[in-house]
C-alpha cells in the first residue's frame, strides 16, 4: 500500500480521536485545544491529498482553509475572554 494514503488513514484516525476532546473536554481550554489540533490534522489531510491525486486545487484550499481556521480560533478566543471578564 501506498505510504501517503497509509498517513490518510491515520491522520483521518487521529482527528476523529481528538474531535473526541472537543465534545468531552471538560473545559473551554481542552474543547479550544481539542480544536486547534482538529484544523492542524484537517489541514495535514488536505496536503496528503492533494499529494495522492496529484492536484494543485487541494493546496490552495488548505491555505484557505488555514486562514478561516486561525481567524475562527482568533475569534472564539476573543468570546471566552469577553464572557469571563463579564463573571
């Protein structure tokens, strides 16, 4: 078997495991950790694919992807810190 999709696999393997963490995660901070590492494997995905099938298009959506990943991340953080400096 082909090593790149072997590393499909176990990156689509490790993701599911840490979406696991954000539904769980007993706090903010595990369920925001849980979820940077979500986007982080999403994108790895993204790169091994486009690797695969040999196209480009894969490449200029992980970047995209990366971009809306970290603004979102940016954002939920600035809300969390809004609302507990509100208690």
């Amino acid at each position: 078997m082909d090593p790149v999709k072997i590393l499909i696999y176990i990156f689509s393997a490790t993701t599911a495991l840490s979406m696991v963490r954000v539904v769980l995660g007993p706090t903010v901070a595990d369920r925001m950790v849980g979820l940077t590492v979500v986007a982080s494997q999403v994108l790895g995905l993204l790169v091994l694919i486009a690797v695969d099938r040999k196209l480009t298009f894969y490449l200029d959506v992980a970047l995209v992807y990366d971009i809306f990943g970290f603004i979102g991340i940016l954002a939920i953080t600035r809300y969390v810190g809004n609302r507990e400096a509100h208690r």
